[in-house]
C-alpha cells in the first residue's frame, strides 16, 4: 500500500462539475493498494495517517498529528502511484490490485481512519475527479507498507544477493591465489 500525504489548509473533488467532496485544514491523502494488500495493510496505513506528526505546535515545530489538531482527510484512490515507468515510455500498472479487491480495501482504510476519530471524505472510486489542493507548507510525503509476502520476498531477493557476491569473492580469491602459485 502506497500513500502520497499532502498537509492542507483546504481540498476538494469535483466530478463533472459538482463539488462531491471538501475539507478544511488536513490532509489529502492519495492511496494506492497493491496486489498482495490485505486489511493488515490498510489499517497499518490508516493508523500512520492519522497519527503522523506533521502539524506544527505552538512552537512551529511538526510535532502534531492529524488527530492532535482535529483535521479532517479527504482520501482519494489512486492506483498511478503504483505505475512503473522503468521500461519503454508507459507505465505499467501490474503491481496494483484489481479495482475489485482495491475498493474493498479503500473503504477498509476509510473506515480505519474514522474509528481513529478522523472525519473522513473521499473521491468517486475509479471515478474522472478534480482533486484541488491548497498545501500548507507544503508538507508532502510518500508513505508506504509492503505486504508480508512483498517483504518476504525482497528478504529472500537480498539472501541470495548476499550469497551469490560470497560466493563471486570466494571465486575471485581462488583465481588470485592461483595466479600467486604460477
């Protein structure tokens, strides 16, 4: 799951020129859900959005949370943050999940921010939108939770890594000393 959280003075969603959606100051929160995303996930993602500390106190320091200064969220689904433009010039969008299990888990993630407390508004799910945003700051960040099975497999990516290089430098070693013996 992969959010992109912007802090805002005020949002808004309009869909064929009707205003569907608005907030005060918050967070825009555009969410992406991947393929091997579960309810896990999503109420990992919902709980960091809600208690990120990215508004400031009384000293102009970011030390509150959306929950903290009583924001609002507009969360609006956005599968093009899992576009992956490394090769040829369009993005290809296999790591994100199906709009069938992607609602599920947005309106996971939406009802998991407002049990934290957070009044929440969303976009129309896989809907053409005008999202405005008013940053304040600007505060923008990229937050992201891997499934199980996506850590699992980068854990097991850098294992074998790890041992082809240990087994590259043992390799290399053997020629060496061989050249040494000549």
């Amino acid at each position: 799951m992969r959010a992109v959280i912007q802090r805002v003075d005020r949002a808004s969603v309009t869909v064929e020129d009707q205003e569907i959606s608005r907030i005060g100051p918050g967070l825009v929160i555009l969410l992406a859900i991947a393929q091997d995303d579960t309810e896990e996930e999503a109420r990992w993602m919902a709980q960091k959005c809600a208690e990120l500390r990215i508004f400031q106190d009384s000293q102009g320091k970011m030390n509150e949370s959306l929950l903290d200064v009583g924001g609002s969220a507009l969360v609006v689904s956005q599968f093009t943050l899992y576009g992956d433009c490394t090769k040829g010039r369009r993005p290809s969008f296999a790591r994100a999940a199906a709009p069938e299990k992607a609602l599920e888990l947005f309106e996971g993630f939406c009802a998991f921010m407002c049990a934290t407390g957070v009044e929440v508004r969303t976009g129309v799910f896989g809907g053409k939108m005008t999202v405005a945003i008013e940053n304040d700051g600007p505060v923008t960040l990229i937050v992201e939770r891997e499934s199980r099975d996506e850590q699992r497999q980068r854990t097991d990516e850098r294992r074998e890594r790890t041992e082809n290089q240990t087994e590259r430098t043992g390799d290399q070693r053997e020629h060496t000393q061989g050249q040494g013996e000549r």
